[in-house]
C-alpha cells in the first residue's frame, strides 16, 4: 500500500519536529498557549473519535468525562499522595469507568437518543465536581491546581517541561489508538457503526464493543482533562470543561473527519488557530475603525462561515480533504 | 482451508419442529417443521411473502418464533441469540446486502472472524507479539476466502463502491471466513445478470463441495435452484406446501398449484 508507506515516512519526520525542532524555534507563547492547548485538544478529539467517529455512538459529555480527568487526578494526588505519573493513569481509569457506566444505555438507545443522553454525563459531572468542596480541597474559588508538576522526581512544571510531557503522552496514546483501530477491536466498532444487526450476525459482541467504545474514548477524555487543567491552565475548575468544551471536542472530530486519526489533530489545529488567524487580519484592518466587542463577534460569525463552507465542500472531513488533494498532487506529479 | 467433507450419511444438522410466527395477529410461518442433512444444499422456494426470509431470521436468532424448536447440531432452542448462532456456526447473508459499507473489502472480511480472536485489546492496541502473530494468522484465513472467491482485485476497495455483484461476494466472503457450519443464504443470485448467476452458484456449489458447508438458501430462480440444491422446501403463506427431491418438488401437485395458479 503506498498510503502506508507515505505514512511510514511522515511520522517520524513529525515526531522529529514536535520534540526536536519545536522547542529549538518555538517561542514560550508558542509552545505554551498555541501548541500545548493543540495537543490536548488534539488528544480529546480522538478520545471522542473513537467513540463517535469509529464506534458509532454520538456524545456530547465529553467536557464532563475530561472533568473526571482533571478532578481525578487532583484528587489522587492531593488526598492519596499518588505520584504524577500513576495518578494520570488511575484518573484516566476512573475516567474509563465513568464512560462505562453512561455507555451503559447504548444497548437501547442509539443515533441522536443516545447524544442526548451523553448530556446526562456532561451535567452531572458539572453538577458533582462543583457542589461537593471535598474534590477541590475546600477551596473557596472551586479551582484545583497542582502545587507541583514533576514526573518521577524531575520538575516539568517549566513549558518547556509541561510541552515535553504532554507530547509523551499524546503521541503515545495516539500510537495505541491507531493500532486498536487497525486490529480486531477497530474492525467491531467500525462494524457496529456501520450496522450493528449485521455485526451480531457475524459474531461480533455488538454491547460489549460499545461499552469498550465508552471506556476507552472516556480514558482518552480524561487524561486530557487532567493535560488541560494542569499542563495547559495550571489551574482549573469545573468551568473549564463545560457543554461548551464538549462541542468544541465535537466540532473538531466533525472538522477533522470521522474515523479519522490524523483528523483529530488537523481539526484541533484548524479550531485553535484559525481563530487567531482571523483575529490577526481583522486586527490589521479593522482595529480602531470597529468597537472591540463588534469585531470579536464578527471574528465569530466568520469563523462559523468558514466551518459551514468546509464542510460543504467535504463533508467527511478536512483529513479526507487532504487526502484527495495529496492524491491529485501524486496523480499530477507522475509522468 | 481444511474441513471434513460428508460426514456420516443422513445426518440431520438442522431440525425445524413446528415453528410458527406471527406479526401483530398475521401469521407468516405457520406449523413448519423440515430438516436438513449435514453437507446438503437445502433450497427453500415460494412466492413472495411465504415466510422465507422470516424463517431464515428465526434460524439465526433475528426474530423469536412465536411456538416450535429449532435442532441445531443436536441442541434444542426455542430461542437462540443471533451472537449465540454465530458462536455455534450458523452464519448468513441477506437479502439486501448487510455490508459494513465504509469498510474496505478485506476488513469486511476480517471483521467476520471477530469471534476467532483471543487477544485482548490492549495486546492489540501495543502490538504485542501475540496480538501481531494473531492478526497475521487472521490476515491468512482471510486471505484464503479471497482468494478462493475470486476477490483478490477488490481487496482495499471499500465495500460501498463496489457494484451490487461483487458486493454480494464479499457478504459470501464475510459470512464463510468464520467457517461455519451452516450457511444461509438470502436471495445470493437475486439482481444478478445470467453470467454472474452462474459465476455464483458455481461458488455456492464449490462452497458446499469442498468446504464441507452445510447450505439452506433461498432463491427464486428455479431453474438454477433445481440442478444447485438436493432437497427442496417449498412454502406459500408460511405453510410447507412440499418437501423433497428437485424431481419430486418438480412433481408435486400442490407445488404446481401455488406455482402456476389453479381454482381449488
């Protein structure tokens, strides 16, 4: 397969730039308030992908299983003592069986039903992390924040640090899920979403693929909750990982493409810094002639205009999009 | 692929005892019983609406019937789960294609050897040895199926853009992967052209001979239907007007009757 083997090439040249070549150039705004908040959300795009892009099964709490991450890990670290590292991994678990216990309607529910259902999940975790004080160690503002990041007796609080961290993970966890949706497990969740009878009919343990559907998307979800609050903000609270981050999660698989791994990160890039593209031109031509507040919500309007033009001129997807151009470029470049 | 060919002679595989089934009050199946030899194509015929394809749900655990068992391999169900039919070997195909449309040909395939995979998915998801040394096994079983319905061309194609024939093939392909005990095959030559008719019941007939699959399908060609299948069930309105040899069904009054028309 040439697909694959252009692939083969690409990621290391990537992985080569993001741990190399980004901190040589890279500014500290750059790395820590455009490039750490990509990655993360990058990361939440393809906890949600594996869930609704290749499993089928829509949801919209994803803000609330972040929230699980982030509370999670403030939690095992403030009351249990636990180590940085290992309480990523036990928030991410609890994550994990908060996804499988709002994934557990899926056996009846389904399509738009389903995505309403998730919204039980997106309030209760609002709900639980803001009225009992014991998640946010009795703070009187509600945040959780770590006094102190550091992985294996090493400090990476600096953004340099925070960066490093947050690549480690996202790029390791991206590899995980790529393999898992080439293997058996991808195979049942794709053939569930594309038709679930037939799926059982074949043999595939159709409920049991969705509930792995929910706890491995919500593990995804969580460890980004925990990268956001404490890799990105420093400090955070329930807030921070509102319906509005749900949709924004949403809207960058939909962007991106659907059962896609690499539309995550394009759709993540494409949410978080076509904004600031916008608001750099409209800054150079309009700042001073237009009220500030007016030109922020046209910034807005013009952004939504340009998700809706996208997706209209391909609707799986700016990852399918590229695709197709990079195809036509080989097809042009061959003599 | 290695599988025992005709086992003991007139060994029952299957054993349909007096199902019925009805829908809000109509009935589609009513008191049908047959039964089926291991290693023999079984065809069931009959004008549209006479229970086929419901009949074929039951089988596979679709749809629940109303009253009657099923034998299967010698265990009695009154229900059976289609997962739990899957398990013991019946597999299928349907009328209009159940493909996983935005799946390319051979992950169709591999996905129907869901249930031949052990591996964890975190052994997938690391890639551990075992997981890469049972893919690399699952890969080889599909690609024998492949190969052996002529599929080779179409392997990364996704299945959606294929034409209606060739994806009528993979269905074959996904359901026999898993290698099965009983195939049942809804309409496989309908929306066919002659050649392809051909081409197909030529891969059930090899199916069937050299795989050592027990087959029931349904099929309203019965031109093709008499020199494919051994035994014939003939249905109207859910009731089994005959059962037999394609030289008895042939013969058959009553089968005459629902097929050509005649005043009672």
């Amino acid at each position: 397969m040439p697909r694959r083997a252009r692939a083969g090439l690409a990621i290391p040249l990537l992985l080569l730039l993001a741990f190399v070549g980004v901190p040589l150039v890279g500014t500290e705004y750059w790395i820590g308030a455009i490039l750490l908040p990509f990655l993360v959300l990058s990361l939440a795009g393809l906890g949600l992908n594996l869930l609704t892009g290749y499993a089928g099964q829509t949801s919209i709490g994803s803000g609330g299983f972040m929230a699980v991450g982030a509370f999670a890990t403030f939690g095992f670290v403030v009351h249990g003592g636990v180590p940085l590292p290992l309480a990523l991994l036990l928030a991410g678990l609890a994550a994990a069986g908060a996804g499988l216990v709002f994934g557990l309607p899926s056996d009846r529910i389904k399509g738009f039903y389903l995505m309403v259902s998730s919204l039980a999940a997106q309030f209760f975790f609002e709900w639980l992390f803001q009225k009992f004080p014991w998640f946010y160690n009795y703070g009187s503002s509600g945040t959780i924040a770590l006094p102190r990041i550091a992985v294996f007796g090493l400090d990476v609080g600096s953004t340099l640090g925070r960066y490093y961290l947050t690549l480690t993970i996202v790029a390791g966890l991206t590899w995980f899920a790529a393999n898992l949706m080439r293997s058996q497990t991808g195979r049942s969740f794709m053939a569930v979403r594309d038709m679930d009878t037939a799926a059982a009919v074949i043999g595939i343990p159709v409920y049991r693929a969705k509930l792995l559907a929910f706890a491995v998307s919500s593990f995804y979800l969580g460890i980004a909750g925990a990268l956001w609050a404490f890799a990105y903000l420093g400090s955070a609270s329930v807030q921070s990982f509102g319906i509005s981050r749900s949709f924004q999660i949403l809207f960058i698989i939909i962007i991106g493409g659907m059962g896609s791994i690499a539309g995550n990160f394009i759709g993540a890039a494409f949410i978080s810094l076509l904004p600031l593209a916008i608001d750099h031109v409209a800054q150079a031509l309009f700042a001073g002639h237009v009220d500030a507040g007016l030109l922020q919500n046209i910034e807005k309007a013009v952004f939504g205009v340009l998700i809706i033009w996208f997706l209209i001129k391909e609707p799986d997807g700016l990852a399918r999009l590229f695709q197709t151009i990079g195809a036509r470029l080989a097809n042009w470049l061959r003599p | 692929m290695t599988h025992p060919t005709s086992t003991i002679a007139s060994e029952l595989l299957l054993d349909v005892r007096s199902v019925s089934l009805a829908f809000k009050g109509v009935k589609a199946i009513s008191d049908l019983s047959f039964s089926v030899e291991r290693g023999e194509i079984c065809a069931l015929i009959g004008p549209n609406g006479a229970g086929k394809s419901s009949l074929l749900n039951i089988l596979n655990g679709v749809y629940l019937a109303d009253s009657g068992e099923i034998v299967f391999a010698g265990e009695h169900f009154h229900r059976i789960e289609p997962l739990e039919a899957a398990r013991r070997g019946i597999a299928r195909t349907f009328q209009n294609n159940a493909l996983f449309k935005k799946m390319s040909v051979i992950d169709n395939i591999l996905a129907g050897l869901a249930r031949h995979t052990a591996s964890s998915f975190l052994a997938q998801g690391l890639r551990l040895p075992s997981a890469r040394r049972e893919e690399a096994r699952l890969r080889e079983q599909a690609e024998d199926i492949l190969a052996f319905l002529d599929l080779q061309p179409h392997r990364h194609v996704v299945v959606g853009t294929l034409p209606y024939g060739v994806q009528k093939r993979v269905e074959l392909a996904r359901a026999l992967v898993g290698r099965p005990t009983l195939l049942l095959l809804d309409e496989p030559l309908a929306g066919m052209n002659a050649g392809e008719k051909a081409e197909m019941s030529g891969f059930i007939a090899a199916i069937n001979r050299h795989l050592g699959v027990t087959v029931v399908l349904i099929e309203h060609d019965v031109g093709i239907v008499m020199n494919l299948a051994g035994h014939i069930v003939v249905l109207d309105y859910g009731r089994k007007i005959g059962d037999g040899t394609p030289a008895q069904v042939r013969a058959s009054p009553d089968v005459i009757a629902a097929y050509l028309g005649t005043r009672h």
